[in-house]
C-alpha cells in the first residue's frame, strides 16, 4: 500500500496550520492598534470613527474565527 497520499495529507495539513498562524500575526497586531485607538485618551476620536473601529474589530474576530476553523 502506498503511503504517498497519507504523507501529501499530512504535508497540507501542516502548510495550511502556517498558513493560520501567518494569517493571524497580522490581525493580532490589527486588534492592538484598532484597541490602543479606542481606549487612547489623549487622541479621542468621533462616534463615527468608532463605530468603524469596532467594526474592524469584529471583522478581524470573524477572520481570526475562520481562520482557525479552515486552516487549524
């Protein structure tokens, strides 16, 4: 019996797990600046503004959700 598609699995497997936690890195680093530009007193910004914040808050939230779904 040939192992061949066991190992080809296996291999895309592991490609797409890198490929979740390359995705992730960057909607890490999105989430703490979208967080520090809401909580940032010193520089308030307008409802509007955070109304799109949050947003793309939860944008990154249903990416990150995806992300670990589909690609482990």
């Amino acid at each position: 019996m040939d192992a061949k598609p066991d190992r080809d699995r296996d291999e895309l497997r592991a490609i797409l797990a890198n490929l979740g936690r390359e995705i992730r890195h960057p909607l890490d680093s999105l989430r703490g600046g979208i967080g520090n530009l809401l909580d940032d007193p010193d520089r308030p910004i307008t409802d509007a503004e955070r109304a799109q914040a949050r947003t793309m808050l939860a944008l990154c939230d249903d990416l990150d959700h995806m992300t670990r779904g589909c690609l482990g």
